[in-house]
C-alpha cells in the first residue's frame, strides 16, 4: 500500500465513524448511499496530504476534509438531479434510487452538515476556513450556471470553458489544499501557493473527465461513455474541434449540437471526428501543460524535496487514470 492509500484508507475510517444512518431514514440513508459509492476520494486525501506537507497532523485536518468530501458528494446529487443522471460511479444515482425531492432535500443537509465539520476548530482557524470554504462553494455554483448557460450558447470559448471547470471542478481541489496549509497554520504566502498548485491541478484533473468521457472504458470509467455529447456539453474536445477540424466537419459537429438527435450513432460520429481531428493527442497534451504549471508551483514551496515528489507522483497518477 503506498502513502496516498494511508491517508484514503484514515479518512474512508474516519467518515464511516462519523456519517450514520439515523432517523428520518429516508433523509439520511440517501447521504450515507452516496458517500459509500466510492469514488477517488481525491479532495480530502488532498487536505490530508497538505496539512502534513507543511509539518500539520492529519487527524487535525480529518474534519476539514470531511467537509470537502460532504459538500462535493452534495454537488453530485444535484448535479445528477440537474443532468437526469442515471448512473454515478457505476450505481444509480440518488433521485432515481430514492426520487428526485429525496434527493434535492438531502443534498441540502449535506450542505450544512459540511458546514457543522468545521465547528472542531479553534476561533482563528474557523474564521478563516468558513472564509474559504463559503468563497469555494459559491464559485462551485457559479460553475454549474456557466456549464448550464453553455449548453444553450454556440459562441462559446475554450477561455471561457476553462474559467467554468476551474470554478465547477478546480476550486474545490484548490479549497481543499489550501485547507490542510490553514490548519498546519503556515504562511500565507505558501497557502496561497498551495491553492494555486490545486487550481492546476483541479483543471488537468476536469480535462481528464472530459478526455475520459468520449474515450474511456465505460466497466471501468462507471459512467456512460459519451454522455457529454449526448448532451451537448461544451467540453474542451468540443471546441479545439471547432478550432482545428475542416469546415465540413465543423458544420456537422455543430449541427449535431444544436440538433436535439441522440442516441449511439451521434456519440459514434462525433468519437470519431474527434478521433479524425487529433483530438485525443491535442486533449493530452493540454492535460499535460497544466499539470507542468501545477509542477512549477510546488518548487516554490519551501517544503522537502521528498514531500514534494510525492504530490507530483500524486499529479502523475491523475493523468494517468482511467476513472
């Protein structure tokens, strides 16, 4: 087992100590159904993995990161709800197990129970975790509107769609870093670098999804392959195609997007015009280039060569994953 399964299999321990089934059941057992479907656990590792970066003890960053993972696993109910999702992580989603008010009101109890996973800190760092984490949450918001307005909108740039998956996806990587530097109580100026080392990071890792949802393995991705075409989603494949494909080509994937025809022959074209287009290499290489940036950012840090080649192992595992 190498380091990062530790701080996984710590925080998997601690959040299965904490996140209960209780009365009303069909409030709670939607929340505990969609923190035990797995996934990476990749933002509270994170916070952990930060917090003892900067000399901090992971048991003290626990309750921050249990903070991360319930809000984040609360964006996913509704952004399942919002999607008409049916599967997530290879199960069904909450509103179609349960329905779709079972899953809207337990997603808002996630939201504040994240909120109560702060009240184990002193005054000092509470202020400034509850600054970050409230500046975090309503970005993540304002990322999920960008996303929703983008469907409807064919003038879209891939500036823009950046700006989006760093407020939906990026942030809240950046959040959870920066956490784990707060409660090591370092400087501001090497949090702030954390942050931004998560930021790059958070958009390599969304670049990721994207390449991963046209051209991944869906027994192992465990979601639908080809669900963001399906849906129209400006992903970044979608535009660079814009960019880089032929005129004809380009007409046709734009019809594809503003024509509401689905099904598994537009998920097979549009694969394979993306395939036709370089897409794939030109995805990776983006990929690459920002987590180059995320590299430089942890050389400025003042912390041990060894601690760092652990978050660029941890970065290298990212770019390579499969799900």
């Amino acid at each position: 087992m190498n380091v990062i399964d530790n701080y996984k299999e710590g925080f998997i321990t601690y959040l299965n100590k904490k996140i209960k089934v209780k009365e009303p059941v069909n409030l709670y057992e939607p929340i505990h159904y969609i923190l035990q479907l797995g996934g990476k656990r990749l933002r509270p590792v994170l916070t952990l993995v930060t917090c003892e970066l900067f000399n901090g003890k992971a048991k003290e960053a626990y309750d921050a990161a249990l903070a991360i993972e319930v809000f984040h696993n609360f964006t996913l109910i509704h952004d399942d709800i919002m999607d008409s999702a049916p599967i997530r992580r290879g199960k069904v989603t909450v509103h179609e197990k349960w329905d779709v008010n079972t899953g809207i009101l337990s997603g808002d109890a996630m939201m504040i129970m994240a909120y109560q996973c702060f009240e184990s800190y002193e005054a000092v760092t509470f202020k400034k975790l509850m600054l970050l984490f409230n500046k975090t949450s309503l970005e993540v918001c304002e990322g999920q509107q960008l996303d929703m307005d983008f469907e409807t909108r064919n003038n879209v740039t891939i500036p823009e769609y950046v700006k989006m998956i760093t407020y939906k996806t990026s942030v809240l990587v950046a959040a959870a870093m920066k956490m784990g530097a707060i409660i090591a109580k370092v400087e501001e100026r090497e949090a702030e670098a954390i942050y931004n080392f998560g930021l790059n990071l958070g958009i390599a890792f969304q670049l990721q999804d994207d390449y991963l949802d046209t051209f991944g393995d869906a027994a192992v991705f465990g979601k639908k392959i080809g669900g963001d075409i399906s849906e129209n989603k400006k992903t970044f494949l979608y535009l660079k195609a814009l960019e880089v494909c032929e005129e004809s080509d380009k007409q046709k994937l734009i019809d594809f997007y503003t024509i509401n025809k689905n099904g598994n022959s537009k998920v097979e074209e549009v694969t394979e015009l993306f395939e036709r287009t370089q897409l794939k290499e030109i995805t990776i290489q983006e990929i690459e280039l920002y987590t180059s940036k995320a590299f430089k950012i942890l050389e400025t840090l003042s912390v041990s060569e060894e601690k760092k080649q652990l978050l660029k192992n941890f970065g290298v595992s990212l770019m390579k994953r499969t799900i």
